[in-house]
C-alpha cells in the first residue's frame, strides 16, 4: 500500500462509500443487516475524520494556505457528520427516521468527498512534493492504530 497520504484517504473514501452503497441495497425487512453495516459505517467514519482533522488538515493548512476556507468547511462537515453518526448510534435500526437519517448522512459525506477529491486535492498534489506527502501518509498510517483502538 502507497503512503502518499492523498491516495490513503481516498482508498478510505472508496470503503466508506461502498459501505453506504451496501447500506442502501439492504431490503426493507433486514434490520439485522442494516446493524451490521451502521456499526461498520460509524468506525470507519470515526477513524478517517480522526485522521483528517488530525493529521491531513492541519499540515494541509500549514502547508497551501490557499486551501484555508476549504478546509474550515471540512472542518464543519465533519461536525455534521459527527452529529448524524451519534444520533444513528443511538437510534434503533427499526425507529421510522433511521434510514433516512442514514441516507442524509451518506448525502453529505458523499457530497464532501467529492469536494476533497475534485477540488482541493489535486491542489494538495501540486502544491506538496512527493516527500511531503508520504511523511503526511506516514503520520495517517501510524495515527490509524491508535484512532482504531480508540
């Protein structure tokens, strides 16, 4: 696996993402399933957000200040999604509103991972050597140990 931190976090965008698609083909009557896959969605979020607001957008801000307002967004997406995610965490699977709460949830990371791979990635990419970004993926690799068993 490549330590450039970009295509750590995108591999963890492809997880999630295929997480969310497994969530929405689930039937009306597979509450059990529908469980299974909350409790998967909820650890990887937790673990990537860690990672991004830990290691990725703090050097990211250091380092190509241009990006300042896209990451202050992130920021507040990722509350957002920190507040769906709890509420889904205490919800039963068969209350009337868990999935469409999900289903906003999966909207809005989607949403904001299409923003950090179309727009401000590929910025990161120009504007960061490939040294800089594998030490940044070093630190994301090493931080997702102590963020799992956290």
């Amino acid at each position: 696996m490549s330590s450039d931190a970009i295509v750590i976090l995108r591999e963890d965008h492809k997880r999630i993402k295929a997480l969310f698609r497994r969530f929405a083909e689930t039937g009306p009557r597979a509450e059990t399933r529908r469980g299974e896959l909350t409790a998967q969605i909820l650890r990887e979020l937790t673990v990537h957000t860690h990672l991004e607001n830990e290691v990725m957008y703090p050097e990211v801000r250091r380092l190509v200040p241009d990006l300042e307002a896209d990451i202050l967004e992130s920021y507040e997406e990722h509350h957002v999604a920190d507040l769906l995610a709890a509420e889904l965490a205490n919800l039963p699977v068969s209350d009337e509103r868990f999935v469409a709460k999900m289903t906003v949830l999966a909207e809005n990371v989607t949403h904001h991972i299409a923003e950090e791979e179309d727009d401000w990635f590929p910025v990161v990419r120009e504007a960061l050597s490939r040294t800089q970004l594998q030490e940044i993926g070093q630190r994301t690799v090493d931080d997702r140990a102590t963020a799992i068993a956290g």
